[in-house]
C-alpha cells in the first residue's frame, strides 16, 4: 500500500493513503475564548481547512476528557459518510494553541512610510497636511507598501484584516505579500489568500462636489474586489472629509450594494468641535485648501444624526470614536449586532491623548486596529492588546476576544467545530511554571513571555514559511 509522509516541524508520521483526509495537530495546550474550554493534551481535527472535531481534557480538572465534533481515533474509523480516511499527524509539542489575531483597522498603503510616526503634542490636522505629501512623493508605492503591511501582519499572527483602500487601489493589489525581500503571491495554499482582507474603498468629498466621480469609482472597485476573492466595503473617511450630505449619498450605495462601511469618528476632539461649533483646525485646514462649503455644514447636524445614518449598512465599523459621549456609547450598543467601535490604542498613545475612560470597554462590540505606521510604531495586534491591558480595559480571554474579531461576525473561533483552522502556535518562557489551569492567565503569559511560533491558515502554516502540505 502507498504510504504518505507528513512533516510539520515536528515528528514525521506514515500514514496510509485514503479517500478523505484528516489532519490531527497534537499539542500541549489550546486557549478557548466564550464557550470553549481551554485543553490540555489537545487533538483537533481539521479537514479542508475547517476543524470538524476536538479532544482533550478539561485544563484543570483531573483529567476530565472533552471531545466535540468528529474525533477519528484511526483510519479505520469512518466519519459522518462512512468514507475511508487518511489521518496526517502534526505533532507540534509544548505549545498552546491560540485564536489567530484579526486587525479590524489597518492603512497596508502606508506600510512604507519613511518618516516618524506621529509625534505627542503634534497637531492631528498638522500629521494629516503630513499624510497628504507622502502620497504625492516619490517614495509613495502603494502596491509594495500593501504587500509590505501583509507580510508584517501575517509574521505577528495576523490572518484578517480590515484595510482602508485609496483611490486608485485594486483587488490584484491584495494578491501579493513581501517574503524576504521579494513580492509573492499572497497565497497560502491554491487560491486561499495568507491574510482575508475586507477593502473599504475610501470617499473624500468635503466640498460635495465629487458624488458621480467617487460613486463611479465606487462601484468599479466593489465589483472588482469580488472578483479577486476580496471582501468590498465603503469608507466614507471622516466628518470633516465627508459632510453629512454626502455620508447620506455613501450610505445609498453602501445599501444598494449590501457592503459594509468603516468611518473615522469622534477620533479627536478638533473634530467634535468642527460638528458643534463650525470651528477649529478641520475647518482652516478645509479653508486653505479651498474645500470649506458653509451649507454643508449645518449647526443641527450632530455626531449621533452620523451614527444613526451609519447604522443603515449591513454592517459598521466606528473607527476610533474616543470623544463619543455616553448617549452615543448607548447608541452603539444597542446595535452590536451591527456596529462595532474598533478602537487603535497605539495611535492614541503615539499623538500624546488621554486613554480611553473604561466604560468604553464595557461596550459589547470593541474591536482592535493596529491603524498604520504613520501613526503607530508597529502593525501587530498583540502590541494593541498589551496597551488596553495596561489601560485597565480587560484581561485574559475578553482582551483576546477583542483581538480575534469576536465582534465583527466571523463565525466560529478556533479550535471551536466548523470553525476556520487559523491558528497560532505560542511558546511561553519557563513552560507555563506557575500559572493557573484558568485560560486569563495564560492569555495574559502570552502577551507578556510568549514567543510566536508559527501561524496556521486552514490547517497549513504560512509562517514561519517551510515544508507544509
């Protein structure tokens, strides 16, 4: 009989060959998040990418067994159609197995940035006039600079992410990643992309004078993206790039098209003050470009009237939103089926602002971004998850629950059954001496000692790169 032989970093297996195929990772431990129960001795199942079945025992018992799903002990074992089955064992040691990160608000075409990021006590208005030149210089790439952002987030156990796409930006543009100097296919095996991306095409219109251009543009781009396997969305930028009259058009063809829309809002308070008062940097900065239209901006006009029309799309990403007030924090919440905050700690830490009061972590739909690095020194989630632990926000599975998009209707999360087989592999300095059965604390061990080993998409590791099926 012909035998196969897998190899995962890890013990070499011979396995017979079969009609169905059934990949086993055995580790030391997996961290659930909600209802899953952290294991230990853990076996999870995955064929085609999905985990179909899961085994170990419940950390902190006596060795009390779980298992969910199809959990085949041999390839004599038949599954739910009785077909024969290859098992391929990945046998990957003392490690725990982890959710893989989601960053819900990254900028991939600044990924090239050749400047400091923003500077405390540099003014938002004074970073944007920043922005605004790297683009028309020289130095700006912005199909290498994506490529560059895939490759840094994938390498810290990112596999999602929610980027925010110029003008000009294509589905093809996702289909790259930079690997060791130079650009591949952003392929982790056939035609599954290393990283999911959702694309927000972003609207700039303060003057209200473009709404047939962007909206043409718009529309290409949607259609484009679903043709490369991308997921659409719309980004109307901010209040004082997109006045309500125009947020009104962005929303008709968000509706129309049954895309979602990701908007800056109440980031700073330069920009509550342009909404409440008509004053402030935002409008000189309108001013001395020749783009500040008086009737566009009318005083009955609220930061909630924005989010009550955001509302309308399937679904909203509110970015940023620290100068949101109570009655809108309730606003948001009362939709978390819908609307996510998706707030960027290392940008706020890096402009010198205030931290986030806590009551905003208690809002059941928080996600993280790691922004960009014109504005952040890193593009890593985990970095993100640190700053909110030490803001005192959360801890253990509720700060990974942020980091894993919990909140941005993903379905299941791993190693739950049916969910996607995107995984990370940690190592933790002392092997877990001294901590507690309970999953928090070794959550928090991650963030703090844990050592990255390799990330998994559907089933196949795609870093570090090496052999895998």
């Amino acid at each position: 009989m012909p035998r196969d032989v897998h190899s995962d970093g890890g013990q070499e297996v011979s396995v017979p060959s079969a009609q169905r195929t059934v990949h086993v990772f055995s580790a030391d431990r997996s961290l659930g998040i909600d209802a899953m129960p952290s294991l230990s001795s853990v076996r999870v199942f995955v064929e085609k990418g999905h985990v179909i079945g899961v085994e170990g025992s419940i950390a902190g018992t006596e060795d009390e067994p779980f298992a969910a799903g199809e959990v085949p002990a041999s390839a004599e074992d038949r599954l739910e159609n009785d077909a024969p089955i290859r098992l391929v064992r990945h046998v990957l040691g003392e490690v725990v197995l982890t959710p893989a990160f989601v960053d819900a608000h990254v900028h991939l075409e600044l990924s090239q940035w050749n400047a400091p990021p923003a500077a405390p006590g540099e003014s938002f208005s004074e970073w944007v006039r920043r922005v605004i030149a790297f683009r028309q210089s020289e130095a700006y790439d912005r199909r290498t600079a994506i490529a560059a952002g895939i490759a840094e987030c994938l390498a810290s156990g990112t596999v999602a992410v929610e980027d925010i796409a110029q003008p000009g930006t294509t589905g093809a543009d996702y289909g790259t990643t930079v690997q060791q100097g130079r650009c591949e296919r952003n392929a982790a095996f056939d035609d599954t992309p290393a990283v999911d991306v959702t694309a927000y095409f972003e609207i700039i219109d303060p003057a209200g004078d473009r709404i047939s251009q962007w909206a043409t543009a718009a529309e290409a781009f949607i259609d484009d993206c679903r043709r490369h396997g991308v997921q659409p969305g719309l980004s109307p930028h901010a209040p004082y790039t997109v006045p309500f009259a125009v947020l009104q058009k962005v929303m008709d063809l968000a509706c129309q098209k049954g895309v979602s829309v990701a908007m800056h809002l109440a980031e700073t308070a330069a920009e509550a003050e342009l909404l409440a008062q008509r004053t402030g940097p935002f409008r000189r900065l309108l001013e001395e470009r020749g783009l500040w239209n008086e009737s566009l901006w009318p005083p009955e006009v609220t930061m909630r009237d924005y989010l009550r029309e955001l509302a309308r799309a399937p679904a909203a990403r509110i970015i940023h939103g620290r100068y949101l007030r109570d009655a809108e924090l309730r606003f948001l919440a009362e939709r978390s089926d819908r609307m996510t905050l998706v707030v960027c700690p290392l940008t706020h830490e890096q402009f010198g602002r205030e931290a986030y009061p806590r009551t905003f972590a208690q809002l059941p739909n928080v996600a993280v971004g790691s922004d960009s690095l014109a504005s952040s020194p890193a593009l890593r989630v985990s970095a993100s998850l640190e700053r909110l632990g030490a803001w005192g926000w959360a801890a253990g599975k509720r700060l990974w629950a942020i980091g894993t998009g919990q909140t941005l209707d993903r379905g299941p999360t791993f190693p739950a059954v049916g969910a996607n087989a995107d995984f990370l592999a940690w190592r933790i300095d002392g092997e877990g001496v001294g901590l507690s059965a309970d999953a928090d604390t070794w959550y928090d061990a991650i963030l703090d000692r844990g050592e990255l080993q390799a990330v998994y998409r559907r089933g196949r590791r795609i870093f570090p790169r090496g052999k895998h099926t």
